[in-house]
C-alpha cells in the first residue's frame, strides 16, 4: 500500500514536471554581427543631424576637462609646493580646476539628456515598427507560437536594447575616448614609465576575458529560466479558471516554486561570478600601483620624472582600470542586447505567409458568388485539412457547413476570409483568386462571427462601431435593435457607453454574441461567416436570433457552421464534411430523402439526444 501510494506521489511528480515544456527562445552564444549592429544603428539615423553631433562634442568637452585636472594638480606640486612660485599661480591653478569641473558638470548633464532622448525615441521606433508588423503577420504565425513569447519580444527584448541605446554605446565611446588620451599622456609624460605600468593590461585581458565568457553564460542562464518563468506566468494567469475548477492550483505552484527557485539560484551563480571580477581588476590595478611607485620612485629619485608628474600619473593610471572594466561588462551588455536585436528582427523580417502580391488589385463591390476549386489544405505538412473540395455558392445562397468535429468546417471558413492560402486549388469570389487581391479590399467585404467572440476594452458603443469606424451612433443602435441586443445594453449601468473590459469580462457569452452580431450587421459585408456563432445562445434568445438572422442574412451569401442543427435547417444547401471531404450536399429535405444518410444520421441522433435528455 505504501509502495503504491509512493508510486503515485512519483507519477503525479512526473507529470507536473513534464505537463509545461517550453521551448526556449534563447540563443546561448553568438558571435558579435556587425551587419546587425548596422541595423540596429540606422534606426539612430532620424536623430543623427541634430542630437549626435551636440552629444560628441559633449562627450569630448568632459573627457578632456577630466583628463586636464590631474596635469594642472602636477604643475601646482613642481612649481608651487616645490618650486619657487608664489600663491598667486596657486589661486590660478585652482579657479582653472574649479572651471573645469562646472564645464564638466554642465556638458555631462547635457549629454544625459540628449542620449535619453535619442534612446527613448529608438525604443519607441523599434517597439512600434515590431508591433506594426507582428499585427499583419498570418494566423500561420500564430499558430506555431505561444502569445507569452511573442509577448516577452515586444517588451522583454526591446527593454533590453534601451539599455544599450540610452547609456551603452556612448559610454563605449566616452570610456575608448578616455583610454586613448590617458595612454597617450602617460606616454608622453614618461614612455618607459608609461610602458612598464600598462604590462599589466594584456595580462588582466585574457584572465577577464576568459571569466566574462562564463559571466556572459551564466546571465543568459538567468535569462532562460526568467524566460520559462514568464511563459508559466502567462499561462496560469490565462488558464486560471480551468486551473481552479479542476483544483490544480498546489500542483501549479510547486511547478511554479521549482521554476522560481532555478531562477534565483541562477541568478545567485551569476551574481557570485560577477563580484570575483571587481577582486581581479583590483589585484592588476595594484600590481600596476606597484610598479608604478618602484619604477616611478627609481625615475624621481634620478630626477628623469618631478615628483607632481607622479603624482599625475598615479591620478591617471586610477582613472585607467575603472574604463577598462566597464568596457568588458559593456562588451557582454552589447552582445545581450545583438541576441535580444536578432530576436526582434526575426520577426520584423518574418513575411506573413499570406503574402499580398505586389500587384494585387482592388476587389470591386462583389455579389457573393463563392467557388472554391479542387481546395488542398494542410496547417502541418502532411496532414491534410482539407483534400480536394469543390463546392460553388451563388450570390445570396446560404450555405450550412455541417460534420462531425475536426471535419475542415472552420478550415473552409478560414481559406474563405483568406487567413490561410490553400496548397493546392484556388478560392474564388466573383471569379476572382483571392491570392490577387488586396486583403483589406476582401475582408472589408467578408463579416465574421466566431463562437469566442472577441471584445475589446472600450464601451458597448465602440466595441460595435468596430464593423464599421464612421457609423453614427443611431446606425450603432439599429444595428442592435435587429439582433435583440439592444434590450439587454439597455439595461446595463450606463447603456451604450458601459465600459466592457478586455475579453468582454463584465459580459455573458450570449451577450458578447449578440454584441458581435450587431458589429457584423453595422459592417454590412456582402458574404457573412457566422463561425458556431449561434452556440452560446439560450433557446429563447435563438428564437430572437433566427427572426433577426433572417434580417442579416437577407441580400448575403453566408455561410453557417453550426452544431445546432435547427440553425441550418432553413439553408439552401447544406454541406455534410468528414474528414477534409464533402460526402453529401443538398438541402434539409433532400437530404433527410437519403437512406443512411450522414446528415439524417447527424439529425436522427441530436433529436434522440434532446429527447432523451428530456
Ligand atoms: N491551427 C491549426 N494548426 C494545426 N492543425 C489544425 C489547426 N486548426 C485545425 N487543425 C486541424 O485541421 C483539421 C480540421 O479542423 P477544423 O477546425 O477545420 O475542424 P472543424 O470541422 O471546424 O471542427 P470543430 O467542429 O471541432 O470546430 C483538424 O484535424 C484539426 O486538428
């Protein structure tokens, strides 16, 4: 018994570990892109005339003020503290310091503000240009990726450029600028002094370049596992309601502790790793010293160097490693954001699959008439949705795709409104491929209804002006009136103008139909699609719905996909599917005339199902 009960506790382990898989959508390493880097560069260009050029001169005015100090500090030391010079050059000196550190002071302060600027104003390009492309790409695209990870490129990789834009790659210059100039005075100052103290610098390359390596690693390693955390948080927050009703909710939060508890001790690792770097810098920062004060000590005592150039350069070779261990962390930031760059222009550069063609022309006003030719469909290799259909609808008919669950009724549907582009065959409207017209030019003239009718945040009144963007306000209650949806808005808080929440929260399923029917009717398309649109309808408001369905399908070809078969029954022709196939077509009566038939079969068992149940 208690093996057993161990068994259990195993497999339920098991399962909770395996029921989330996450495809991880992290590079580990990359080489640094310069073609890349270019890119990401051209989207500096708009700010380029103006702002750059004030934030170089910025940047060069604070780096040589800075450097500048340590010299006239020198030339106090030699010709005032040892030499013979009077406190007047003293006063000098110091009004000079004290000038240079307010001109620095003033050209940093403008530097900040416009690198901020220029960043921010990257960001927002690069996040709306993502975003306006993501929006046109295909349900196809949709299809073989989680919301969550389209989600984390959006703001988790585009936040992780603007650290790179507002700070990074001006202190790349300001810390290369520095490094130069105090290589150059320490050189010029005394070159085997200069020389003798910077051995050091190839030495502390490689110990800290090799570390950086396994820094770099072990924040991507965070990164990961942030990025898992994200996917599971979005999920669980979407999936809430099914969590609780099946009370699944401890074994959502030790999944979720586990995945909690990689994330900090990734975090520790990498955080561990990243303080052994400060240590190194400073055992090579004080070897250097010591070279300095010994090889330094030998020249001054021999009189090659005054004791104020020591001084000047021990201030310098300070000022040396603090730009040198920046440049290393900046290399890593550089190389985090090209792998956040590269995500983003993957999917700027991924091409919807239904593509518009360069010369796709307008659809004309059509009539309706729908004609789908020997239609191939497959949403994964190999399987094929939909094989071989022919089916014509002429203009105004109303069509009922009726079979069994998985048949291709949505797929039918979904090639209709040209969400997907079929693999073989071709779907007409008015004679015309779909493939040749523009897509706003077809959809403007197709109307969709879907069971999981989606709301938007906004009030009544907008949610049903999204069929049509001009509609006056009395159009928007007609609209609502022929569905019968006007009744139930009216009695809502503040009738048209009640504010919905984001999925339509504050409403029922019905209701939310009924909003998307009135949204249909306002958009008044020539071929209408209600998608089992009429699924969350109590039987009293159907019996509404069919008198107002008879309104909205009046003049429209429609098509019909309905479990309900008492929805279809008054349709022209009715078309039975199974498996990708069409296996019967006709009308309610006909096709009851058929023995054995499919559609009698589908009827025969609803009506024992209702009578039964009853
Ligand atoms: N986005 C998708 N990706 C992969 N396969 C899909 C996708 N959508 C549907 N399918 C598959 O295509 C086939 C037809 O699906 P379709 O949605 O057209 O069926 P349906 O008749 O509308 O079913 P239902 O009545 O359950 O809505 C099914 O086998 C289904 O598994």
């Amino acid at each position: 018994m208690h093996a057993q009960q161990e068994d259990n506790e195993k497999l339920k382990q098991k399962v909770n570990t395996e029921r989330f898989i996450y495809k991880d959508d992290e590079e580990m390493e990359k080489p640094f892109d310069w073609g890349q880097f270019k890119r990401l560069a051209r989207y500096m260009k708009p700010y380029a005339k103006d702002k750059l050029p004030l934030i170089f001169i910025m940047m060069l005015l604070s780096t040589a003020t800075k450097l500048t100090v340590p010299l006239l500090i020198s030339i106090a030391i030699d010709k005032v503290f040892m030499g013979d010079e009077g406190p007047s050059l003293l006063y000098i000196l110091v009004g000079v310091i004290l000038a240079l550190y307010v001109i620095q002071w003033v050209s940093n302060v403008f530097r900040i503000k416009y690198t901020n600027i220029i960043g921010q104003n990257v960001i927002y390009d690069l996040r709306a240009d993502l975003f306006k492309h993501i929006q046109k790409l295909s349900f196809r695209f949709y299809d073989q990726r989680p919301a969550g990870s389209v989600l984390v490129r959006v703001t988790n990789d585009v936040n992780a450029l603007q650290e790179l834009f507002t700070n990074g790659v001006i202190n790349l210059l300001i810390d290369c600028i520095q490094l130069v100039g105090i290589v150059v005075i320490l050189l010029m100052i005394n070159f085997k002094l200069g020389l003798a103290v910077m051995i050091t610098v190839p030495i502390m390359f490689f110990m800290s370049t090799a570390l950086r390596k396994r820094i770099r690693r072990a924040w991507q390693n965070v990164r990961i596992h942030q990025s898992r955390l994200n996917s599971h948080l979005n999920e669980s927050i979407q999936g809430i309601r099914v969590t609780q009703a099946y009370v699944q909710e401890k074994n959502n939060m030790d999944y979720f502790e586990q995945m909690n508890m990689k994330n900090r001790r990734s975090w520790d690792k990498a955080s561990a790793m990243n303080q052994s770097l400060g240590p190194l810098i400073e055992v090579t920062s004080a070897v250097g010293m010591c070279i300095l004060f010994w090889y330094g000590g030998i020249l001054a005592q021999s009189e090659a160097i005054t004791i104020g150039l020591l001084v000047a350069f021990t201030n310098y070779i300070g000022n040396f490693w603090e730009p040198i261990n920046r440049l290393g962390q900046m290399y890593n930031q550089l190389l985090v954001a090209m792998a956040s760059s590269e995500r983003i222009f993957e999917y700027i550069d991924e091409k919807p699959s239904v593509a518009e063609k360069t010369d796709a022309k307008q659809l004309p006003a059509i009539e309706g008439h729908v004609r789908l030719d020997h239609v191939v469909f497959e949403y994964e290799k190999n399987r094929p949705a939909l094989k071989g259909i022919d089916l014509e609808v002429k203009a105004g008919q109303s069509v009922a795709l009726v079979g069994h669950t998985g048949s291709g009724k949505s797929t039918i549907i979904n090639l209709i409104c040209r969400f997907y582009d079929p693999v073989q065959g071709a779907v007409r409207i008015d004679g015309e491929d779909l493939r040749n017209v523009t897509l706003q030019s077809l959809r403007e003239q197709v109307g969709i209804v879907l069971q999981d009718t989606f709301i938007f945040s906004g009030s009544i009144r907008d949610n049903i002006r999204f069929g049509r963007l001009d509609a006056t306000d009395e159009e928007i209650e007609l609209a609502a009136r022929a569905v019968h949806a006007h009744e139930f808005i009216m009695s809502l808080p503040q009738g048209y103008d009640t504010e919905v929440q984001e999925r339509g929260n504050l409403l029922s399923m019905g209701q939310r139909q009924l909003i998307s029917f009135a949204r249909a009717l306002l958009a008044d398309p020539k071929i209408l699609i209600l998608d089992e649109a009429t699924a969350s309808i109590d039987t009293e408001t159907e019996l509404k719905i069919q008198d107002a369905l008879k309104t909205l399908l009046k003049g429209r070809t429609s098509f019909i996909v309905a479990h309900r078969l008492s929805t279809i029954r008054n349709s022209d022709v009715i078309v039975v599917l199974d498996h990708g196939v069409i296996v019967e077509q006709g009308n309610h009566a006909g096709l009851m005339q058929r023995p054995n038939g499919i559609y009698k079969g589908l009827i025969e068992a609803q009506y024992r199902f209702f009578t039964e149940a009853v």
